[in-house]
C-alpha cells in the first residue's frame, strides 16, 4: 500500500503517462524537456513500478524519438556525473547489452586487441537470465577477465589492461532495474537506447551496436543535439557493436560536429561460420594463433577497422583494414594464457 506521500510524488508523473495514452488522436510524444524531467522521477526513486512499466511500453509501441532520446541521456548523465568519479581516463565507452544468438561475440576480442595497444576501454552490459542469448559478462567471467563491481575496480583494471568491463547494475541500480523490467513486460522497453548512449564515464569516444534499422540515424541525431564529440553507431551482429562480415554495413559516424555515413561491403575473403557453435575456445585459439577461425578473423578484423577509424580519422575502408591488421598484429597472444 502506497502512502499519500509516495502518492503525491507520483502524481508528477502521471502527466507524462497520460500525455502518451491518450488515444490515437491525443497521444504525442514528449519533448526534450519533458523526457529529461520524466527520467529524473524515475532515477531519483519517485515513480511507482507500475507508472514506469506503463511509460515504457506506450513508448516502445511506437519507438521513442530523438527528442525523448536527448531528454532521457541528458538526465542519465546528470544523474551518474554525481556519483563517484572514476578518476581514470577513458579512451573508448563499448556498450554491449545485445546478446549474440548463434555466434560468439568476437568484438570482445576486437575491444581486447584495441585495449593491448594503450587504448582505455570501458565495456558495460546487462545479463537477461533464461534467455538463449549468450551475453558478454559470460564470456568474460569464464575467460578469466574481471567482472567489476565498483569503479576502484574498474580503474585498477584500467591501470593494469586498459579494459575493464562493469554489469549496469554496478554503475547505477536504478538504470539496471529499469532494464529488468523485460522480466515483467515481456519486452525491452526504450532503457536500452539510453544506456547504450549514456557513456557513463565521459570516454572521448563510443560505439554503439543497433539491432533495428533507422535507429542509427536516431542516434547519430541525438548526438548531435548532446553535443556529443566522437561516436560511432551501425547495425551490428546481433545489435551488438561487431561488423557482420556476411553482409554489407552502413556505418555512421558523428565527428568534429559533422555527421558522416560510410558503406562497407561484406568481406571478400571467403569465410565458413560455424553457426550455433558457441564453444569459447574458438576465440581463446583464434587469439593465441593456434587455430584461425574464418569468421571470427574477419568479424575481429573489420570491427577494430570501423572502430580504429573513429580513434584515429581514418575514413578510407582499405586504410583502416591495413591499420585493424597492425593492431591485430601486435596483441599480446599470452593474454589467456591463464585459463588455458
């Protein structure tokens, strides 16, 4: 039973529900403003579970727009730059909150060989248990990697690899809560826009992996009206951040305030996937050399030359594949020697 006062607190909110139901004719989206104010509610504790639920689906049934886009990361990066600053330097913000169906996800290893080469890498995701999805936070507790769980953690993992990978829940309960409510709708609700585009730790750079078509146009907009500096975003494997090498990929770049589109084709060299083959030895053995897998070299490949490109400048694809193979050439191949 709620009491008056949480029923008060609400009552702010349910503006904002009501301005979305209203009926074909009624209903609008929010403005910048009003998406800002609505997150701040729910962030700060003052929203019923039932109100959010019910936000987030009258959202979700007809997508959220840029302006909802910009409200909800303005508010999520207030609201995480008051908590504890990491007081390390991030090169590089890798959300990857997607899940691979049939494949492994071998942009982990493509964020791993960027990180050998002094590139600070901050990788964050969330686990939706039960589902056939094999997710990142997985593969990184079984291949000996820390999973941190604060942020002295993921600066000590900064200093010592310079990648560090934290769950959502870890950086802010309230955003990972917002996440799991999937477990009761029954579908992911416009949360995962925002924390793919939240960079929680203010990287001078980001990458983000879509799933579904026109949301990279959705996100390189928004970028430009946060006055983001370097992100890239394209339809990756699985809506995770991996260039998919049996495919063309469109990829978006938004750069010195210009926003900028380049069309990649699929890769030329002949490749066999080994599909629903999720034995993670294939990437331990692909990195070490002791085996080459043909898809995994050109999915690591061409997403260290999408994401190399964005580091660096580099805008021709045949020149950021010669630098994707020279950073490929100089990883360090003992890095899981451990767990082998």
């Amino acid at each position: 039973m709620m009491s008056s006062t949480q029923i008060r607190m609400t009552n702010d909110f349910t503006q904002y529900v009501k301005i979305l139901g209203r009926g074909k004719k009624g209903a609008r989206s929010l403005t910048a403003e009003e998406a800002e104010h609505a997150m701040n509610l729910m962030l700060s504790g003052q929203v019923a579970p039932e109100q959010s639920g019910a936000f987030w689906m009258l959202i979700r049934i007809r997508e959220e727009t840029v302006e909802e886009t910009v409200g909800f990361t303005k508010a999520a990066r207030d609201y995480l730059s008051k908590k504890d600053p990491l007081k390390a330097k991030v090169d590089l913000d890798w959300p990857a909150y997607a899940g691979k169906r049939n494949e492994l996800p071998w942009f982990l290893l493509a964020a791993i060989a960027l990180a050998n080469t002094g590139v600070n890498i901050v990788m964050h995701g969330h686990t939706f248990d039960g589902e056939n999805r094999i997710y990142v936070e997985y593969v990184i507790q079984q291949l000996g990697l820390a999973v941190c769980h604060s942020r002295t953690q993921l600066k000590q993992e900064l200093i010592d690899r310079h990648f560090a990978y934290i769950p959502l829940a870890d950086i802010d309960a309230s955003l990972g809560s917002m996440m799991d409510l999937k477990y009761v709708l029954g579908l992911r609700s416009p949360v995962n826009t925002v924390v793919r585009m939240m960079n929680p730790f203010s990287a001078a750079h980001s990458v983000h992996g879509v799933f579904h078509r026109g949301y990279d146009q959705l996100h390189l907009s928004a970028c430009e009206q946060l006055g983001d500096e370097s992100v890239l975003v394209f339809r990756g494997g699985n809506g995770e951040a991996e260039v998919n090498p049996e495919r063309d990929v469109a990829l978006g770049k938004w750069q010195n305030n210009v926003a900028s589109w380049s069309d990649w084709p699929k890769a030329e060299k002949e490749h066999k996937r080994l599909k629903d083959n999720l034995d993670l030895s294939r990437l331990t053995d692909h990195w070490c050399g002791n085996q080459l897998d043909q898809f995994g070299e050109q999915a690591v490949r061409q997403t260290i030359a999408s994401v190399a490109g964005l580091l660096y400048g580099v805008t021709s694809h045949e020149d950021c594949l010669v630098l994707a193979d020279d950073i490929w050439s100089k990883r360090d191949r003992a890095y899981f020697d451990h767990i082998l």
